[in-house]
C-alpha cells in the first residue's frame, strides 16, 4: 500500500503530459521510419525483378539465357528490359537510356562459355549516394544469378550427351561466369562495384553523421540548460535588470555554446580522421583509392568548408531553438523533456541517410524529411560528392532562412515579456504561451 | 533643495494588462525619495512583484510611466538600468562560481574598468561579511549566506535605486535581522530602496514609508505611523485588513 502510494507519486511525477507527447512524437517518428524504410526495401526487391540489358552477343544461347531469366521458375517472373548501347561512354549511355543500371553481355560471351572458359559479364550502375539500401545491386546479383544458373545448365546439357568433364570445364563450372563491376557518378566511371564504394565510403564517412548528431545535441543541451537555468534560478532576472543589453546577454550565450561546440567539432574531426587511416590498411585499399579518385568522390578543401558551412548553420538553428525551449522550461526535469523533439528532429534524417537515398523517396516523404533542417546537413557531404549542387544549395537557403525566423522568434521572446512568463505546459506562470496565447499570470 | 525631498523614483499610473481587462496591477503611482526605504506591502498576487519587474525594466508597462533617477523606463530603459540594482525574490547565485568570482563577474558588468570592477568587489566583499567563506563555491553556501552576497551584489554599484523583492523571505531570524540592518546601514548613507513583502511586521520595522497593494491597486501610501493613526490600529497588518476591507 505504502510502496503503491509512492509509486504512483514517482509515476505521476515522470509521466507528465510532456512526456507523454514526446513519447507519441518518437513512436510517429519511428512510425514513419520504419514505413519509409520498407518501402525502400519493396522497391529494392522490385527493382530485383527488373533487369535492363544489353546483349551484344546476341545469340540463340544468349537468347535463350534472356527467356530463362524472363521466368526462372513457376513462381517467379521478371521483366528483362532489352537496350542497345551506341557507345561505351556509359554516363552518356545511362543519360541517354534513362537507366540507374545496365547488364551488358559481351560480344564472344557464347562463344566463352562454349570453349569451356569463365567468362565475364559487365555490370555499369550510377551511383547517386553513400546510403547503404540505396548502393544495393539488386538487378545485378539477380542477373548474375540467372546468368550463372544458365551457363551452367547448359553446359550439364552439353556433357550429359558428350561424356566426361575436362578440368577446365570442372573450373567452369564452379565459376562460370565473372561479374565486372562499373561504377558511374556524374561523368565518371571506375571499375568497381558501387556497392563496395558505398561500403568503403560509409566506412570512411560514418563518423561525420554521429559528429553533427552529437553537436546538435550537445549545442541544444548546453544552450537549454544555461538558459532554463538562469530562469530557474532567477540569475536571469539579475542579469537583464543589470546595464548589460538583452541581445548581449542572448549572443553570448550562443557565441560560448558555437565555440564549445566547434572545439568538439575539431577534437572530434581529428579523432576520426586517425581511425579512417587506421582502418584504411587493407589489401584492396590502393584500388579503391584510385577508384574514388577516377569516381570523384573526394573532397577538397573549398568543398569541405561547405560542408562544415551547413553543419554550423543546423548547430545554429538548434541553438536557437534551444534557447526558446530553455526559457520554456519549468525545471530541469522538463528541460530534459523538451530537449527530445530536437533530438528527434536530428535522429530521423541522421538514421535515412545512413540507410537509403532520401533523394529517391515519395515526394511526399521526401518533402517532409526535407523539411527538418538538420537532413541538409547530413545529406551535404553526398550532395557535394555527387554533384547535385541545387539540392545543396537550396537546402543551405531554406536552412538560412529557418535560422533568420528561429533566431527572430528567439530575439523577440528574449526582449520581450515572454522571457519571464511564458512557460510550457500550464503551471503557475503563463502570461504568453509560446504562440501568443495569453492567460493570466498568477504572481505578486 | 534637502536630498531628502529629491525623487529618485516616481511611479506614474503604472499598470500591467496580461490578458484583456484581466491587470497585474493598475493605475499604481508613488514616489521614493532619495535615501529613503520605501515598502511595497500586500499579500502574494497583489502585484507587488509585477510593479517591480516593471520599474526594474523586465516587463513592459501597459499604461503608465516611472521616472528612475531622471529617466523613463518606457524610453530610457538602458540609462534606467545604469541607475539601478535589482534582488529577485529568491534568487539563486551561479553555484559553480566562487563568491570573490560572482561578485567579480557582476562587477564587471556594472563598472567601467578595473579600478572600478576593485573597487565594487571590495566594497561587495565588506558589505556581505562573508569573509573567507567568499573564496568557497556558492553551491557550499546556505541560503542566508547567498542572501548576503546577492544583497552585497546589489548594493556594490552604490546604485539611486536599490529594488529588493522580498529581501529576508525564507530567511532564518538572525539572517533576516542582519540584513535588516545592512537596508537600514546603507539607507543611512543615502541609499535609496524600494522594497516589497508581505512580511508587514518587517517592513514596520525596516521602511520609512509603506505602500499597500492589493489587487493590482496601490491603496493607501504614507508611514507606519501615519496609518496606524489613521485607521487606529497597534501594527501594519491590522491596517491592512482595515484597508481591504474598507474597498
């Protein structure tokens, strides 16, 4: 009885109705995840049962091998998209075809796989981002697939009325056809699967998403806690009754929160760089050096300044949002509850760009996700490598001028009332919520 | 002219309308003169606390104007600020800081270089009788002792205007009594002060005149004495029920 009295008080006290939202807005965001991460998975395996191919080869084996992949088995069925290349200027010919992917058979393949040899098929794909699910060669493995599966029944056919195996023919058919990877990106090309580059590069890269996750969280706490804090304590009120301006006051507490953050930026930046040479000691390193040198997916200096550029202006934008929650805030406990739609805002995007290409997602979806300004940040090493320049742009527009109305929302509740009365979620004081409703305030 | 009949402070039909009709205090006028301690005194939500947000410059006046020390605080806030300190109601300190560095910290807001920032800090540190606890960190402090050197803060700038909000609230007897006499000590040395409570039995003892507020109206202003006599009471909080009452 006694420990259900307390229980209840512990449980009344943690379970507010802030909490409670926060708690809905992390399922609906989770909600959301999950939905935009299956269907990106749908259309991979949709994509698995598209094969866009080029057969140069043309002939009655190799058409043959097309009819089987049309319908390996009773139950599955894919579409085979017959293309002609004009040139082995694969960027101009996936422009001119309107194609993400092509699997080119070879002139002399037939006459390979009938001399009893390994032979190669070529495999080009554009690659448009570093995501994981958005790097996944779904066409290709199921061509490869189906490819192999054909080779090698027909050379069972051919033996089982001829007789023995050679030994060639044994090493045959254990691996009856090589799959040569070309990755494009831009006007690019490099022999590489874009599926080992994304895995490389994400290897190389993943530190960046967690460092601007971690800032913006880091930035938030630090400015929301100086300024809930100060009203909390009422050292706020000494300070703006003190000869000292109100936006004095608000710059410093910014400028300090930038700063701090910037030497964890730095700190932190050095400390990646050290473990992605590290780890970068493998035996395929130097080739795939050489590849993202051809692909151009290096950065260089000016580029990275832009990429730092974005990730200051959402550090920014968080503070300025910080310091309203901050002044929001009835105590530390809500503080910390406040703290969680920001975090949230950086999760989300944080999470679609290491896993998919938020570029190719719904329209809809996409225009969401969009909106949360901390997505540009994270999507602006990819937007930068792979040249798309209006996404970066724009998405640096519409982040500036998010930090122009946060930063006047946040000027205006600074040297305003609202700094002493407007609180969230009721309580004793509320003279001005957050959009401007007004109730009474209830003091001396 | 005697310093004692300069206004320092001239509150003019101050009011404070947070919702339509609905006001924190309305239409309050008085006056402090220079070196005097002047009381608000009413009950909690009587509007004492929003009339001194509002001479401190913190909330805007809806109606109204007061004069600190020549300058308006609806168009000279900042000058109005130059001349004043003010002391929340149960205010904190930054409890990482040590006292010599808080005092410090706010010197330097209000001094103009360091000979100044010196000399404010000494005077601060003289005035708190904090001694060697000043070296300490503020989180170590009790609350008395923060009192102190919040109420040492506020009067280091020697400002016109001193605004303490409920000085001695939550306060044990012998810390309250001490900074009694440190308002009083200070008032004598041509401090002015404007304070607020609802302790009326303090403010009997430590004001030179007192102002009743209930309601957001500023009922009856005059000293101790003068209203005890007029309402023909033994203390301030019989003339406050007589006041209310009578309204």
């Amino acid at each position: 009885m006694k420990f259900m009295s307390l229980f209840k008080k512990e449980l009344r006290e943690m379970l507010t109705p802030q909490t409670i939202i926060v708690l809905v807005m992390i399922y609906v965001g989770m909600f959301m995840l999950g939905n935009v991460m299956g269907k990106q998975i749908d259309k991979i395996v949709e994509e698995s049962s598209e094969i866009v191919l080029c057969d140069n080869d043309d002939t009655s084996f190799t058409k043959s091998m097309i009819e089987a992949m049309k319908k390996p088995d009773a139950n599955t069925t894919n579409t085979v998209k017959l293309v002609k290349l004009e040139s082995d200027d694969y960027p101009a010919e996936l422009d001119r075809l309107g194609e993400k992917y092509i699997v080119i058979i070879p002139k002399g393949f037939t006459e390979q796989v009938e001399s009893g040899k390994t032979t190669e098929y070529i495999y080009v794909s554009r690659m448009t981002s570093l995501s994981t699910l958005g790097n996944v060669s779904a066409g290709s493995e199921t061509a490869k697939n189906l490819i192999q599966a054909s080779v090698v029944s027909t050379l069972y056919s051919k033996k089982m009325i001829e007789g023995k195996l050679t030994s060639d023919e044994i090493t045959q058919l254990n691996k009856p056809v090589d799959l040569k990877e070309i990755t494009v990106v831009q006007n690019n090309t490099a022999n590489i699967g874009a599926s080992t580059v994304a895995q490389m590069k994400t290897m190389e890269n993943m530190f960046l998403p967690i460092i601007v996750f971690l800032l913006i969280m880091y930035s938030s706490q630090m400015v929301l806690n100086a300024v809930s804090t100060e009203k909390i304590d009422k050292t706020l009120e000494t300070l703006l009754s003190a000869p000292v301006s109100r936006l004095s006051v608000l710059s410093s507490k910014m400028l300090a929160a930038g700063v701090v953050a910037a030497l964890y930026a730095i700190v932190m930046m050095f400390g990646m760089q050290n473990v992605v040479t590290k780890m970068q000691t493998g035996g395929d390193t130097a080739a795939y050096k050489d590849a993202v040198e051809q692909l151009g997916l290096t950065l260089s200096g000016g580029q990275f300044i832009l990429v730092g550029l974005q990730m200051f202006i959402s550090i920014l934008i968080a503070l300025s949002i910080s310091l309203v929650l901050g002044v929001l805030a009835k105590d530390a406990k809500s503080g910390q509850a406040l703290l969680l739609p920001i975090q949230l805002l950086s999760m989300v995007p944080y999470m679609l760009s290491m896993f998919m290409d938020i570029k190719t997602l719904s329209p809809v979806v996409k225009y969401i996700i969009y909106a949360i300004p901390f997505t540009h940040t994270f999507m602006a090493n990819e937007n930068i490598m792979f040249g798309n320049t209006t996404l970066y742009w724009g998405g640096l527009a519409y982040q500036l001028a998010l930090l122009a109305i946060c930063m006047t929302f946040a000027i205006r509740v600074f040297t305003s009332d609202k700094i002493f009365t407007m609180t969230l979620g009721g309580g004793k004081k509320s003279s001005g919520g957050l959009f401007g409703k007004k109730t009474q305030q209830h003091e001396d | 002219m005697d310093n004692k009949n300069i206004n320092v402070l001239e509150v003019k039909g101050l009011s404070k309308q947070y919702k339509k009709g609905v006001y924190a205090s309305q239409g309050v006028t008085f006056n402090v003169r220079k070196g005097e301690i002047f009381a608000l005194i009413g009950p909690n939500g009587a509007g004492k606390t929003t009339t001194i947000r509002m001479i401190s410059t913190l909330l805007k006046a809806t109606e109204g104007d007061a004069i600190v020390d020549g300058h308006s605080i609806l168009t000279e806030p900042e000058k109005v600020r130059q001349c004043i300190t003010y002391l929340p109601d149960e205010a904190g300190a930054y409890k990482t800081m040590t006292g010599t560095r808080y005092l410090e910290f706010m010197a330097g807001i209000y001094a103009n270089d360091a000979n100044q920032i010196k000399e404010f800090v000494e005077r601060a540190s003289e005035i708190s009788e904090l001694g060697d606890r000043l070296k300490d960190k503020i989180g170590s402090y009790s609350r008395g002792m923060i009192r102190k050197l919040l109420l040492a803060r506020a009067m280091m700038p020697k400002p016109a205007l001193a605004i303490l909000d409920e000085p001695t609230s939550g306060l044990d007897i012998i810390n309250a009594l001490d900074i009694r006499r440190m308002i009083k000590k200070l008032s004598s040395q041509g401090m002015s002060f404007l304070l607020s409570s609802h302790n009326m039995l303090e403010i009997e003892y430590v004001s030179d005149r007192v102002g009743i507020i209930a309601k957001g109206h500023l009922l009856e202003v005059g000293t101790a004495e003068e209203l005890k006599d007029k309402y023909g009471t033994r203390n301030l909080e019989e003339v406050f029920e007589k006041v209310v009452l009578s309204r």
